[in-house]
C-alpha cells in the first residue's frame, strides 16, 4: 500500500457547493466507508433514515443542530454523532462558517 492508501489530511478533500452539500470518500473497503460531508452555512443533510447501515459523524469544523430520532443537541467541533440503522437522522449548519463532518458508514454498502 502506498501513503495515500492509509494517511489523507482531510482539509485537501473538503469542498463546498450550493446543492445537493458535497460529501466525499476518503478510504472505503467491503466493511466500513469514512468520507466527509461539508456543509455551508444554511445547507443541511435532510431528514433520512438507513435500513441497515450504522453511522457515525464527527463535527471537525463549524457548528449547527443535530436530530438522531427524537433527540437534538448542538454540534461543534469535537461533537461525535451516534446514528444506529433505522434511526432518522439531520444535520443543520447554522453557523457563519463552513462545517465539515467525518463520517464513518458500516456496513460500506447496503445491500
């Protein structure tokens, strides 16, 4: 394996776009996907659900609101969401400043 294969500096594969948000894969095998998902200010990640996939989102910068069910709380950097499969789940940037969420999807794909 290479370097690249194992150490990315997650600021080299954040972008931002009006719509949809940008989301990206840093390493993926048949097991666990990690990427990010960025976030201007006012975008979100509308409510959805997944029928067999766990995630998990870190909030690496910015800050907003996060639904995982029926639960809310504040993100900011430092923040980890816990997202089990068939829970809806929304992430909101209200902040002034881009976000930018790690996120961690196991199984990688659904079937």
């Amino acid at each position: 394996m290479q370097n690249d294969d194992l150490f990315k500096d997650y600021h080299r594969f954040s972008d931002f776009r009006e719509n949809p948000y940008y989301k990206t894969t840093l390493f993926e095998n048949e097991n666990l996907l990690v990427g990010l998902n960025c976030l201007m200010p006012g975008q979100d990640m509308q409510r959805h659900a997944h029928d067999v996939q766990t995630r998990f989102y870190v909030t690496l910068q910015g800050s907003g609101e996060a639904w995982v069910g029926d639960q809310h709380t504040t993100v900011e950097p430092g923040t980890v969401i816990w997202v089990p499969a068939e829970n809806l789940h929304k992430v909101l940037n209200t902040g002034t400043e881009n976000m930018v969420l790690l996120v961690g999807i196991a199984p990688a794909h659904a079937d």
